[in-house]
C-alpha cells in the first residue's frame, strides 16, 4: 500500500506545474474580490479549482496504469480548467469593479463575449503547446462548423442581434418599449432574447432577430424621458372655444398633477365638431410611463372641477333621448337640507358673526360651490379678487412673494374663510392660494354683500375690524417689519369698505 502511495506521489508530482501556485493564489484573491459584488462566485472559484485539483489526481491514477498519453491530456485539460477560471474571473473584475467605479456600464453581453473570446484564445494556445496541427484543426472542422451554422441559424441570429442592440445603444435597461403585440419595460437584454415587463405584470422575452427586424417604438425610459398624450373631452356649442381652452389651460399650467410635465404646460385644442357637441383634445407630457391611465384621470378630474366652478356643462356625443319626470328627479326636501347645511357652515364663520339670522339665510341662498383638485391654484398674489372662499373640506396652503421670495404663512382648513380683504376693499391678493388637498369651499362675491351692507351700513366697520388685523399679521409676515397701528389700519381699511360698497358718509 505505501509502495503504491509512493508511486501515486511521483506521479502528481511530475503533474504539478510550479506556476499552479501563483495561478491558485490569483484565482482565489479575485474570487474574495468579486464575493462583494457577485456573492456565488466565490462558489464558482472554489468549484472551479476543485475541478481542476480532481483531473490531476485522475490523470496521476491514469499515469499508475501505464497510459501515458491520456495522462498527459488530463493534465493539460487541468491547465485548461485553470487558466479559464482566471480569465473570467479578471475579466468579472475588470467589468464589474474597474469600469463600473469609472462611471461607466458597458453591455453585460460584450463582457460575456471578451470571455468567451480569451477562453478560446487560451485552448488553441495550449493545444498548441501540446503539438497539435491548428491548421490542420481547421481545415477538418471548416465542414461541420458550416453544417452547425446551418442548423443554427435563428440561435445565431438572435445572438447577433443581441450584440448588436446592445453595443449600438439603440435600447437601454430600463427602456419603455411598443411593438405590434408587446408594451412593457425593457429588463434584460440577453444573448438570445429581450424580457420585456408589460403593465399588467407578465415577463414576454421577445427574440433579438424579431426586435431587429420589427419596428420598435420606445415610449419611455433614458431614450424617451417625455411622452405626448392626450385626452378628449366634449362641450355643447354655447360655450365659446376661446374662453374654454383658455380656462383650461389655466388652470392646468397652475396645478401641479404628480407624472406630468410642468414644461412644455399641457395644451388644448379644438379638435372637431361632432354630434352635436364641441370635441377638445388637452395633450400633455407624460414623465412616468408606468402611469398614463393614471394620468389621464387626473387631467380629467381637473377638467370636472373646472367646469363645475366655471358653471358650464360638459357635453358628450350621444344621441339618446331620456324622459324623466322633475318629481322623481330629487327628494322633496333635499334643496332644503341643503339650506341648512350651507346655513351650519356659515355659523362657524367668525367674519359673519354680525349678521342676523335673516341676512346668513340670504347668503346661504347666493353660496356657490366651487371644488378644487389638489395642486389647483384658487387665487395669485395681485390678481384683483372678485369673491371670498368659505372652506368646508381640505386644505389649502398660503403663500406671500416678497422680496422676489415664496414663502408659506399659513395652512387654512374647513370653517376658514379666504380672499375676504380683496373682495371688501377692492385691492389687488396679497397672497396666492394653493390647494394642498382635493378642496371643497363655498364663494361669495362683492354683490352678494352689497345688499345687506346697503340695508345696514354699521355692518362695515365690523368687517373693518377682523380685516385690519389679518391685514397687520400678513404685513408683518411679508416686511418683518412692524406693522401700523390696528386701529388706524382698521380706519383705512373701513374708508375702503365704504367706498367700495358705495357707503360713503354712513355713520
């Protein structure tokens, strides 16, 4: 047993090569190198140098028998094993913590190809070195490579096209793409094939010969960071074209909707008259293409607010007839539920406290009910205010441009009352109103005070008095300086009141 322990030793050590050592060595320092970034290989070092150690020790027990030229193949192919390893592993290294530390991320694909073209520069090297006739190698196998590349040709050219789409940049991970039958994310781009992530979650891998030779759109993604979409909506003739694209236009520029574009703001046009009704397309830019059903919805939602503070009724192409009596319609007492609603909100309004019972029930009878989507702007810093907003849902933040800076001074929730200063006095907003939340608030307007400041004009100078220390706490938010006297802001202000409502000379 020792003799053939002896003779077993002997053999492996005529087997192993002295630059096996650095070789290991080297393969083992990249293997703990990459294990950061690519944690399996490791694994792969340890299996590959396990391989390599189990052909020597099969080609010394070869050598014990006396075959002496499958031996020496065995050792070869060990040498092979080894300097593979190390060539994928340098070459792991090189992409994965070099270029990427660059800046720099070049196709997995064309890492894949540089191995696989060194691996086979390292066989012929050492078939080579083993006295084997390359040429003659080639000429032999020249037949059966073009019988294989024959059989092989849609693999072949799925894996052309793959390179080729990956060195030509022409799509990215993470690209939106749109073919005749696929919409999705582009996640992979392998040899073979593109995996393709649709909307509604399925992973389609698409073949990279289809993709070249198919018209591909991208629709998202580093390639397409903006994409032009665009939602219809119907009007009846009585409204006119220019006043409707221009609201709406309005008040999409001064919203800000979460996955569209600020710049270029969303547009409107008139796109056809059709059955009867005006046909508007608004198109905007969609910057998550992960969301345009979303986003649709949100443009249309804030197209419904806006008409329904506008007064205005939406059309749509239908022709249907629908008979219906005015008795069924709504409850008996429903308009009258609805008074004493309105008349409960306007109890919690301090600035309404002067009014007697039957002047709150002639406001209640002129609220008109304006909703605002959130994002929505309800009024800008020196526009000339026409109506006062009683909030019952929602929040809504204010914000002062002073010395060529935005800042926020105060949120207004349900029961508060915004714009009251502009609307009493006449002056230009001193502040923006910006919606924080979906909102639901009443207006009233300078007419629908007019009457009941007419019949009792003392009403003024309790106005007078809430509005002069707003006034002063705005005025020191917006100068951080101090403010003038509340009770000589309150004469001003209560001149203005006056003026304004053609109280002039009342008491």
């Amino acid at each position: 047993m020792s003799t053939m322990l002896t003779v077993f030793a002997s053999h492996m050590s005529d087997a192993w090569k002295p630059f096996y050592w650095p070789l290991i060595a080297i393969n083992l320092l990249f293997g703990l190198l990459l294990w950061r970034v690519a944690r399996r290989m490791l694994l792969h070092t340890l299996q590959g140098l396990l391989l390599f150690v189990l052909l020597l020790v099969i080609s010394a027990g070869v050598a014990m028998a006396d075959s002496g030229g499958l031996a020496r193949g065995l050792q070869e192919a060990a040498t092979i094993v080894l300097g593979i390893l190390l060539i994928r592993l340098m070459a792991l290294a090189v992409f994965r913590l070099i270029i990427v530390r660059m800046g720099m991320h070049p196709p997995r694909i064309l890492e894949e190809l540089l191995i696989l073209v060194a691996s086979l520069g390292w066989l012929l090297v050492r078939l080579a070195h083993a006295g084997l006739d390359l040429s003659g190698l080639l000429a032999s196998t020249a037949v059966i490579t073009a019988v294989l590349a024959f059989a092989m040709q849609d693999t072949l050219g799925n894996i052309l096209s793959g390179l080729a789409l990956q060195l030509d940049h022409s799509i990215h991970i993470g690209d939106w793409v749109q073919t005749d039958t696929v919409s999705g994310r582009v996640m992979q781009v392998q040899w073979r094939y593109t995996a393709v992530r649709t909307l509604f979650g399925e992973m389609v891998l698409i073949p990279n010969s289809t993709l070249m030779k198919s018209q591909v759109m991208l629709t998202g993604g580093l390639s397409v960071p903006l994409r032009l979409r665009t939602v219809l909506f119907y009007c009846g003739f009585e409204l006119e074209p220019n006043k409707v694209i221009a609201a709406v236009e309005r008040a999409l520029a001064a919203a800000e909707i979460s996955d569209i574009a600020s710049l270029p703001s969303p547009t409107c046009t008139v796109l056809d008259f059709e059955q009867g009704v005006v046909c508007y397309a608004v198109r905007y830019w969609l910057t998550n293409p992960e969301t345009p059903g979303g986003s649709d919805s949100l443009i249309r939602q804030h197209l419904y607010a806006l008409f329904r503070r506008q007064n205005w009724r939406m059309g749509a192409p239908s022709q249907d007839l629908r008979v219906s009596s005015l008795k069924d319609a709504l409850p008996e007492d429903e308009p009258e539920q609805d008074l004493k609603q309105r008349l409960h909100m306007l109890d919690g309004v301090s600035l309404l406290n002067p009014l007697n019972d039957d002047e709150r029930l002639e406001l209640a009878g002129r609220l008109r009910f304006l909703p605002y989507l959130k994002g929505s702007t309800i009024a800008s810093q020196g526009d000339l205010g026409d109506c006062l907003f009683i909030i019952t849902e929602g929040e809504v933040n204010v914000v002062v441009e002073a010395n060529h800076q935005r800042r926020g001074i105060a949120t207004l929730g349900p029961g508060d009352v915004m714009g009251e200063m502009s609307v009493m006095t006449g002056e230009p907003r001193r502040a923006t109103l910006k919606a924080s939340t979906n909102i639901s608030c009443y207006a009233l307007s300078k007419e629908d005070f007019e009457s009941i400041l007419q019949g009792r004009p003392e009403l003024a100078d309790a106005f007078a008095q809430l509005l002069a220390q707003r006034s002063q706490e705005l005025q020191q938010v917006k100068t951080s300086m101090p403010a003038m006297n509340v009770a000589v802001q309150k004469a001003a202000i209560l001149d203005r009141v006056r003026r304004v409502f053609g109280l002039t000379g009342a008491g």
